[in-house]
C-alpha cells in the first residue's frame, strides 16, 4: 500500500458493525485530518459466516472466530488494511501475521436487561421465557432463576428487538455497549450490575486489526491507544486463554482500573446449565496485566470440581472435533 493510497477499513456489514467503523473512522479523521480528504479512506463491509447463518447458536457452528474469519482472508489478500470488530468477537489467538489492537475508550461493559414484562430478572414470573444464544448469560440466568426458561435467541439487534415485542420470549439481554453505538439505550430495562451478571470478556471494547508488516496502519492504530483499556483487555484475554475454554463454556471476565491505578479483574466458570460456578478476582499493577489473568484462570480450575475441568476439557475437544481450525484459534 502506498503511502497515498485509500486506507480500506474492512467491516461486517450489520448495522452495529458499521456504527463501529464509523466512529473508528471518525477518531482516526479527527487524529489525521488528511484522512478526512474525499476517497482517502475507504469502508469495505464483507459478509461474515456468522453472519449469514442466522438460525444456529454459534457454539455449534464453531464460535467467534465466525464473525472474523473473512475479514481476517481479505486483510492477508491484501484486499483491506484495517478490520474493525468488537472485542468480544475475537478468537484467543489471531492468524499468522495480523495484530490486534484495542481501540478508543471502553463503552459501558454491561448487560442490558430488556422484557416488558419486569424491570429486571428477578421479577419475571416463573416460567417466563429468556430468550439469548449466549451460554455465558444462560448460565448465569439459571443460576439465578433456575425457575424460568431459557430458549435460544439469534439474531442482530432488531432482530432480536422485533422477536421480544412480538411475544416470541419475555425478555432477552443485549450488550449495552451496541445499544448505545446505535442509539437505542432507550429500550433497556436495566444494565445488569457486573456484580450480578458477569459480562463477556472484552464486551464494550472495540478491536483494529492490521498486517503485522504494514507499517502505516499500524501506526494509525496506535494512536487509537488507550492504555487502560489495553490492560483491562490484555488481563481478561489472558484469563481466556488460560482457561483454553471453547465456545461452548460458559466464561466471563472484567477488569477495570480503580483509582489507585491497580487493576481488579474478575472471573468466572461455570457448567451451561448453571448448576455449578466458580467465581473469583485477582488485582494488581496494571503493568502486569496478563500475569493477573493468568494467575485468576488457575484460580478458578483449583477451585471447581473435577467434574466442571472435565465438562470444560471435553466440550472443547468436542468443539476441536467438529472445527478442526479451533485448535489453531484457541477460541
């Protein structure tokens, strides 16, 4: 790429993906004032596995690198220089040659509670449907209300709006993060307290990803650096990856930076069902972030059941089985 050429930002094509984008793009044009020149910069929206297959849960299909996989193919084609996803979306380990960057300030990393039924989960009523393909809120909601019933739900935004209005489930949950990249917190119930609803790690956080070997837009990049959220991020990636869970394990993790400047990263494992968890948190300098993740993984596996390492150990060999690349991936 030359050093005039456009700068091609490859996204998914849902609506939130291109709200993303946009603000990436419009804090980059603010940075670097020639890329807001007519044609210096170019979005490319490219289809998704994830995204075209909408009416199976993404632990069968193979998980998040679903909704990455052929950015990642037109970034090693050649074809963009810059993907933009959500952090949430991405797999432990990238492909040979693309870097990952965490990007912008972090959005709110909550859940949101939405139903128009109950202001939150512990007022629906026995037997009330919970609709969300997500086994991490699954479990967690079981946990809680083992008395109500939870039925997958896939789906973009307004998708899943359209489903709960129309009765299809009486409340589902939805990242606060997008409903505020789109405009639409209005519809929220409740942002779930990360103290009641552990969110996904990475969740709210934007990622860039780029050629290890081009130099201009990995520059860019870091300028979109914060340091706080490249901690935080850092240490819940690493809690994952430790963890070597699959897609279909129910984990989470957040950190955050408290004043001090020490950074607090909370963890959790559990079965799908909810019947077990194990939950935990690690601090320290924000300096050693990975080594925090690290240490709270082998936390959390000392202090769940050989039965709970075994569900874990075996539904990522399942998941191995079924997508071979997810031994590459370690997603």
């Amino acid at each position: 790429m030359s050093a005039h050429s456009a700068l091609r930002i490859g996204t998914r094509g849902s609506p939130l993906a291109l709200a993303q984008t946009g603000q990436v793009i419009a804090r980059l044009t603010e940075l670097h004032p020639r890329l807001g020149e007519p044609r210096a910069v170019e979005t490319v929206a490219v289809s998704t596995t994830g995204d075209r297959v909408r009416h199976e849960l993404l632990s069968d299909l193979g998980g998040k690198g679903l909704f990455t996989k052929e950015l990642d193919e037109a970034m090693l084609d050649g074809r963009i220089d810059i993907a933009v996803h959500s952090m949430k979306d991405m797999p432990t380990v990238l492909p040979d040659g693309i870097a990952a960057h965490a990007v912008m300030p972090r959005e709110d990393p909550r859940d949101a509670f939405i139903s128009n039924r109950s202001k939150d989960v512990a007022g629906l009523p026995a037997g009330a449907r919970v609709g969300t393909a997500s086994l991490r809120r699954s479990a967690q909601v079981r946990r809680a209300r083992p008395d109500l019933s939870v039925v997958p739900l896939r789906g973009n935004v307004d998708t899943r709006l359209k489903k709960l209005d129309a009765g299809e489930v009486d409340a589902t949950f939805l990242a606060v993060a997008g409903l505020r990249r789109l405009g639409k917190e209005a519809v929220i119930t409740q942002a779930v307290p990360v103290h009641d609803m552990l969110p996904a790690v990475g969740q709210g956080a934007l990622c860039a990803t780029c050629r290890t070997d081009d130099l201009r837009a990995g520059t860019l990049l870091e300028t979109l650096a914060e340091a706080g959220v490249t901690a935080c991020v850092m240490a819940e990636r690493a809690m994952l990856a430790a963890l070597n869970g699959s897609c279909r394990t129910p984990i989470a993790g957040h950190a955050a930076i408290g004043p001090s400047g020490e950074l607090t990263l909370k963890g959790m494992i559990a079965r799908p069902d909810g019947s077990e968890m194990v939950a935990d948190e690690a601090s320290g300098p924000a300096a050693e972030a990975e080594r925090i993740g690290v240490g709270l993984a082998r936390t959390l596996f000392a202090n769940a059941s050989p039965a709970l390492v075994k569900a874990i150990t075996e539904s990522r060999e399942q998941a191995i089985a079924v997508h071979p690349d997810m031994e590459r991936e370690r997603s």
